[in-house]
C-alpha cells in the first residue's frame, strides 16, 4: 500500500479524494444554499435538473474525449472549471444577488463538466499502476469515497447552518482548486495516440468495442437493473418506512451505518484475492438486496440498518471487482469510452426508478413494493452469471 501510494498515483489519489470531497459537499451544499436563498422546492429542483441533464447528454461525448487527450490535462480543466461555477455560485449567495436562472445556468455549466471528468476518472488508473496493483488501488480510492461520504455533507451541513450557502459552496470550490493542483504533480501518464477522426466517429468506435465485449454489455444490463430496483426504492421507500417506526433520526442512522459497511469493505478489500473475480463480485453484490427486504419485512431502524451494514459490504466487493475487472480487460486506449457508455447505461435507470416508485407504492403498499425490489435486485445481480465467459473471466 505505501508503495502505491509514494508512486504517482499517490498524487492522483489526493487528488480523487479531495475532488469527491468537493463533490459529496457540493451535492447537500448546494441543496441547502438554494432553499435557504429562495425558500422555494421548485427552485431546488430546477437547479439539480440542470446539472444532471448536461451530464447525460454529453457523457459519450466525455468519454470520447477522454480517450483522445490527456486524461491528466482532461481533469486539471475540469477541476478548475468546477471552481469557477461553484465560486461563481459562492458569490452570487454571499452577495445576496440570488437569481434562479443564472444558477441555473451555472449548475447546467457544472453538470456539462462532470460529463468529461467521471470517464477521465476511470480511465486514468491503469496508467498510474501495473495491472496485479489495480484492485488495491481501486480499493484504496473507494475506502476515500465511503470517508468523504460520511464527513463531507456533515461538514457542509455545519457550514451552511453557520456561515451560510454562499460560505459553503466557496469551500467546494476551492476543494476543485486543490484537486486540480494535486493532478498537476501525476507525472508520466502516457500520451494518447494521436488520430485524425471526428469526435463523432470516436463514439461510434467506442459503441463497436463496448458492444463486442459480451460480458460487459451483460454486467451493464445487470447495473442498470440495480439501480432501477435500488435507487427509488431506497431513497424514496426507506425514508417513508423507517420515519414511520423510528422518526427522521432513524433513517439518518440507517445511512450513516450503510457508509460503515462500505468503508470498512473497501479497507478489507485492499487484502482481497478473488480467482473468478466477476462471479465473487456478483455473488457478494446480492448482499446488497437485503436491506430493501428488510425495509419491507421490518421497517425497524436497527433492523434495516444492519441489514444496511451487510449490504454495504457486498455493494463494495462488487463494485470493486467490477471497475478492476473493466480496466484490466478493455485496451487504455477505448476505456474512457467503454466507461462512459456503461455509466449512461446505467444512470438511465435512476430516474425512472425515482419516478415510478412513489405511484407503485401508492398502488401497492411501500413495504411490498420494498420487498418485490429487494427480490429483484438479487436476481438482476445473479442473471449475468448465466455467460459462461463472464463466469470464467480471473484475475
């Protein structure tokens, strides 16, 4: 571990943990900012369309791009350009000149952004480490995700209740800033081949190499089949539930116990050695069915929140294995591509689920619901197991 971590990718891991840092703040600081500016729901989802719109739009168009420049460049401008909306935005809050439109604005700028940095993201380790060191590298990176997640929209939430949304927000952007300043110290990443096809043409090759890897197009059928029975269910069903049996702070103990579970997963992985890595990674990954189970055959808060805990380990074994796995398997040159068409594959699903779960629920009953999804999902983790290939694939 300390070896990986004195090499270059040392600067790339201070780098990631502080950008996710900004990102994490960012999500609840911005949140919090608008209401506490306008007073108005509306306003607030305005603002969060805005930026979630651009990054499906253009995440194609991200990976493409990632896979033709520099990774390293790629994310120093997005960085920098985080900053300059989010210190924009800071201004405009502390000035107390707040105008929904040029928010607006500015948070469509920022999701355009993060269309082009999360392909750059997961496309650069495998030029930062050797192929045996890049599953405790991505451990490393997610043992930080799972931390900044439990401290982050703390931080931000004192923040804004203290100095103000404005104050907040001038914090992620200068964590955008220090993220930046740390990726100019990754030396020696490698130089993308140079080519004389149109940006378009590089999508449409990147679509051929994604499509002809069986087993990927599988994993990413599967992912975007969790999110559609996880994402609303838990975000939308879980709260309703738990609230009712154990109040507000329940729910918030249930969440703060599911970042447990990640965390200490993602250290324990670091260690791990798995022979079939995608078939264990599957398995484990049904682990993370039990909590929406457990939201429907319970409701209590300690119940869910165990069930929560050992759901979390699972979830992270299985993401773990499958961002090792992708960047072993497909050629640097298409990763950021392969990358971006698995992400928008399966974020797609997201909002669907968000969408359809509260008129399934009032039809009927959450807890029911809860459980149909909980079934769900273990299946949707166990079906890609079926492809003999996929099965077979070692570390």
């Amino acid at each position: 571990m300390r070896r990986l971590l004195t090499g270059r990718f040392g600067w790339f891991f201070a780098g990631r943990t502080v950008d996710r840092a900004g990102t994490s703040m960012t999500t609840v600081a911005l949140a919090l900012a608008v209401l506490q500016a306008s007073g108005h729901a509306s306003d607030l989802g305005i603002v969060l369309a805005a930026n979630m719109i651009p990054t499906l739009a253009l995440l194609l168009v991200g990976g493409a791009v990632a896979d033709r420049v520099s990774r390293r460049v790629l994310l120093i401008t997005a960085n920098l350009a985080s900053a300059a909306t989010m210190g924009t935005m800071a201004a405009i809050l502390i000035s107390d000149h707040y105008n929904l439109a040029v928010l607006a604005g500015l948070s469509l700028i920022n999701g355009a952004v993060s269309a082009f940095t999360s392909p750059a993201l997961r496309g650069i380790v495998p030029e930062l480490v050797k192929q045996p060191d890049l599953q405790r590298a991505n451990a490393l990176l997610a043992s930080t995700q799972s931390t900044v997640r439990i401290i982050a929209p703390t931080i931000a939430s004192i923040l804004v209740a203290t100095a103000g949304g404005g104050w907040a927000l001038a914090v992620d952007a200068l964590s955008y800033v220090l993220a930046a300043l740390a990726y100019t110290r990754i030396p020696g990443a490698s130089r993308p081949p140079t080519t004389d096809q149109t940006l378009w043409r590089d999508v449409i090759e990147g679509w051929s190499t994604f499509r002809a890897m069986r087993w990927v197009v599988l994993m990413t059928i599967s992912f975007a089949l969790v999110n559609a029975f996880n994402v609303g269910p838990w975000n939308v069903l879980g709260p309703l539930v738990v609230s009712q049996h154990s109040g507000a702070l329940g729910w918030g103990a249930v969440q703060s116990v599911r970042a447990i579970g990640l965390l200490v997963m993602s250290l324990l992985a670091v260690k791990m050695v798995l022979r079939h890595p995608l078939r264990g990674g599957l398995i484990w990954g049904t682990l993370a069915g039990l909590p929406l189970l457990a939201i429907g055959l319970s409701g209590q808060a300690w119940v869910v929140a165990v069930a929560a805990f050992i759901g979390g380990l699972g979830f992270t074994v299985a993401a773990i294995t499958w961002e090792t796995t992708l960047q072993a398997s497909v050629p640097t040159s298409s990763l950021s591509r392969v990358a971006a068409y698995d992400n928008l594959l399966s974020y797609l699903a997201i909002p669907l689920s968000q969408i359809a779960v509260g008129p399934l629920a009032q039809a009927y009953g959450a807890r029911q619901v809860s459980i149909v999804c909980g079934i769900a999902y273990i299946a949707a983790c166990l079906f890609p197991l079926a492809s003999r290939e996929l099965r077979n694939i070692k570390s």
